[in-house]
C-alpha cells in the first residue's frame, strides 16, 4: 500500500515542521490533505501557497494532483517546504533534481522562466534519467513543448502528448524557380493552392493509401482528417533553396508539418485522463510491471505515427497535383489499391526528409561511436517537439516562422558531445514561441488581415525583441525602417490564426540555431526560403 511518510516545513522557517502520512490510494484529493495540514499544523497562510521539494528546491505543480503524486513515486519519504507566496529559500540545484539530470541547451535564446518549471518538474517522474531543454523551449499545458526525456523502465505518454507522429517531411518539386520569382508569381502560385481541405476521395481509397484497412483508426471521423494539415502551427510550405545544399530534382522544395490529427489524442486519451484512476499515475506506465499496458500503448503509438507519417505524404500528393498540373498526380475515386499504391510510390521518391518530432522511441544508451565498449542499457526516449539526430536521419529542417527562411541541419556524433548523450540525440524541431497564443493574438490583431493570400514583408527586428522579426501583410513596413522583400505569401483564412501564428510570436531562428551550433548539436548546412505558406481556406 503507497503510503508516503512527509515532512512538512515552512519555507522560511524549516524549524517549524510536521509529519503526514499520506495513503496515495485512498486520499482523494493528496494536495488538499497537504495544505490542509500545513494550514492546520503550520499556520500558514495556504491561499498563495507554493511547495517546494528537497534536496533540489524545485518547485512541484499545487494545481495538479497527478504531477505532484509522480514526484512522490521516485521520492516516497519526501520533506516538503510550504511558502506563503515566497519564493523557495536557499539555491536551487536544477542538474540534480530528483529522478534525472537537466539541461537547458538555450544559452543565447530567450526561454520562459515557467518551461524551465514545467522542465525540472517532468525530470522528476518515475525513470526519467535525463531531461534536455532545447533552444526552442517554451511551456505546454503542463509540460513543457521543445523537450527530451530518458527513462528507463518507464513510459510517459503525457509528455509526447496528443499529437502523437507530428513531423516534418520534405519533398522536391519541379516547379521553375521562376515561377516564384516576384510578388505576383509568388501570388499565382498561391491562388493554385485550392481543394486541399476535407476528406481525400471515398473510405476504400483512403485505406488503400494507408496501406489496408487494418492501418487506418477505424474511426471515420479520424481517417476522414487524412490527407490534411490542420490547426495551430501546422503548415505546407512551398520554398526556394538558396543555398548550401544541393536538391536533385531543382531548387524548389514543399515542406509539410502536420500529425495524427486527433488520432494522436484519442490514443492519449486512453493512458491519461483527469477524472480516472489513470490520471493518479500521471499517464505512467511502468514497462516491467504493467507489459500489457505498455504493448498496448506502443502499438497505438506506432500506428498513430505511421498514420501521421502517410497523412504528411497525402498532403504533399495533394499539393503536386496543384503545383504540378498536368495529369501526373491525378486521381479520383474508384482507383485501384495497386494504383494508389503506385501514387504513394512516387510521392515517396520526392521525399529527402521524414521525421517525427513528437514520438517515443527504444533505443541503447548512452549512444557511442562503433567499437564502443561502454555497457549500454535500453532507454525510451520521449521527443515533444524534438528532432532525431540519428544517423539515421542525416539532414534535418529547422523552420522558423511564417516569414523567416528554414535551415537545414546537419547532425553531429562527437566525442564532445558524447555521440549524442550531452542532447539526449535530439535538436530543435523549430523557433519555438516566444509567447501565448493569446498574447500574440492580444498583440498583434489587426497589424495582419486574414482571407486568402496575404503578402508577408519583412521588417527589421527592433533591438531587444525577444522574438523574431516582425512582420506585416500587405507589404507594409515600420515607418522609417527599411522593408526588405522576403517573397513569402501567406494563405491563410482564419483570422485568429493568422494572428496567433505571426512571426513576431516566434523567436528568432538564427538564435536558436546558433545555441544548437555552440552546444556543439548540429552544423547549419542550408537554408531555404518560404515563398508561399498554406494553413487553412475556407472551401
């Protein structure tokens, strides 16, 4: 029985103390039971109250029960600190925090004080041997976007969280560089750009691009989502190659960023949940003791991956047929499996780069060069918002914003950095936020119109920002600065997310990129320019 004996003291006086004996299983509300008893007990002040945990002194969440009993699985006779408000008296060591090391590979990039919060606090789950902040880094709901976690022993489908497959892959397109040389090719490319939303054909053709039907969810409302990019930062890109990296095929490349839809957080949904027995574990699932569970989980996962990973290949055929008329992409409703097999075939053959960044995977550790002789021991490592540097995976694209160009990475396994091991064999997946949703939104309202095509100029970055370069639709630029045409349009019908996607909400991606390059992560190797960025129509 998960009966915890806790030392209760306050923050600013350890002298003044209790104990609680605290059943995890019986107690329906433990964070209540404890400030209940510090208030009692105490006497203090538990309105503003704020727990910290010994020895680190890092912070544990009091809104969420299910984080705060996963910190007391790898800490069962914990002594807890309670404040009134003040904030945790002494120093604060986050390298060693209770079940895994830390490190923030962000030295030149901005990142929000609450990621790193959310960051040592998920390091403390059960198994979590090392937790790796990228340059990216910035807060998720409860935990933190931008992040890498190895455990051993442990699952943790909260911290890939629903969007399980999300990621990037790029595909070569024989369009003219031409084409998209000025403010009105760009634009005509735009407006081609249409009868990418909805469902792709009938059931049977979308199974058959799945593979069978055994691949797809079985849930229609799901498999109906195939083939498309969704909300938030999700996006097909069409872009020019300006330098550094030879494209066979031309200089015009579609970058699609899209995942399982809400496949992903069906899957999660059955592992984590606020209002079960589940959610007391935080979505944890220990691979020794639960093996059952944990199959069932990776098996979803993997489908759900491989459904996200044929859904980005659906988006980029459904935009070859557009940026590439001419009959080569057709197809329509009664083809054969073995014809849309033969589709699927080609489409991968314009594929360079495939990747997830929001998954788990298996893997040895600590990695090392071949001949190594160090033991290894298998890990999973949990990306969200993380790109593989495996050698499997020899380029990888690091997008920023709507208007800022995406470079193209070139992973590293040195000595110094351990063949991986210093960045848990992870890098950006991205700029990453620079702030809300809401804030931008907030912020930037009617500084962007939304419906149809948009021109995106480029306004010089105002010394201090946090974020990347703003910019404004329509060609404008900031009164006396210098305007500088990056040929970027954007198609985009919603006005909130056009808003809340501006890139002034983004921070700078050469930053980012130079912390990846000084960690001794990756080498830039390329860029690409975005010329015209699809998000959503309303068709």
């Amino acid at each position: 029985m998960p009966i915890h004996r806790l030392t209760l003291a306050r923050n600013s006086n350890r002298n003044t103390r209790t104990i609680l004996l605290l059943n995890t299983t019986t107690t329906a509300n433990p964070l209540t039971t404890i400030l209940t008893t510090a208030r009692t007990k105490l006497r203090v002040r538990t309105k503003t109250a704020r727990l910290f945990l010994l020895p680190t002194g890092h912070e544990l969440d009091v809104t969420d029960d299910s984080s705060f009993l996963s910190a007391l699985a790898s800490t069962p006779d914990a002594t807890l600190l309670i404040s009134e408000g003040e904030d945790y008296v002494g120093s604060v060591s986050p390298a060693s925090v209770v079940g895994g090391v830390v490190i923030n590979l962000a030295k030149n990039t901005y990142t929000d004080p609450q990621a790193i919060r959310q960051l040592t606090n998920s390091a403390a789950l059960p198994g979590i041997t090392m937790a790796v902040g990228q340059p990216d880094l910035h807060p998720g709901t409860k935990f933190p976007i931008g992040a890498v976690f190895v455990s051993k022993e442990w699952l943790h489908p909260p911290l890939i969280g629903s969007d399980i497959g999300c990621g990037m892959s790029y595909y070569r397109v024989s369009l003219p560089r031409t084409l998209l040389e000025g403010k009105a090719a760009c634009q005509r490319v735009a407006e081609t750009l249409r009868g990418l939303e909805g469902p792709w054909l009938g059931t049977r053709e979308r199974e058959a691009w799945l593979g069978g039907e055994g691949n797809a969810t079985g849930i229609e409302r799901f498999d109906q989502a195939l083939g498309t990019i969704g909300a938030g930062n999700h996006f097909a890109e069409v872009q020019t190659v300006e330098e550094g990296v030879e494209v066979a095929g031309g200089e015009v490349v579609l970058l699609v960023h899209s995942g399982s839809r809400g496949f992903g957080g069906e899957v999660l949904g059955r592992f984590y949940s606020h209002d079960t027995e589940v959610a007391r574990k935080n979505g944890c699932i220990n691979v020794v003791e639960e093996p059952e569970r944990a199959r069932e989980y990776l098996e979803l996962h993997d489908k759900a991956c491989n459904w996200a990973h044929a859904s980005r290949d659906l988006i980029a055929l459904r935009l070859l047929q557009r940026l590439e008329p001419g009959g080569e992409w057709d197809c329509a409703e009664g083809l054969s499996a073995e014809e849309i097999n033969l589709l699927r075939q080609k489409v991968a053959e314009r594929k360079w780069v495939d990747i997830h960044h929001n998954n788990v995977v298996k893997a040895l550790w600590p990695p090392q060069s071949n001949g190594g002789e160090e033991e290894q021991t298998e890990v999973y490592i949990h990306r969200k918002g993380a790109a593989p540097t495996t050698p499997s995976h020899p380029l990888l694209p690091l997008p920023g914003s709507r208007g800022a160009p995406t470079l193209l990475l070139k992973p590293l396994f040195t000595p110094e950095n351990g063949y991986g091991r210093k960045h848990a064999l992870s890098a950006a997946h991205g700029a990453g936020r620079a702030m809300s949703r809401a804030k931008a939104s907030e912020k930037f309202k009617g500084r962007y119109e939304a419906g149809g095509v948009k021109k995106i100029a480029k306004r010089e970055t105002k010394k201090g920002d946090r974020g990347n370069s703003d910019f404004i639709a329509g060609g404008g630029g900031g009164k006396g600065k210098k305007t500088v045409e990056n040929g970027g349009w954007l198609v985009c019908d919603e006005k909130e997310l056009v808003w809340e996607e501006a890139p002034g909400a983004y921070k700078d991606i050469e930053t980012v990129a130079k912390d990846l390059v000084e960690a001794g992560v990756v080498d830039v190797v390329g860029r690409c320019i975005p010329r015209v960025t699809y998000k959503v129509r309303k068709e």
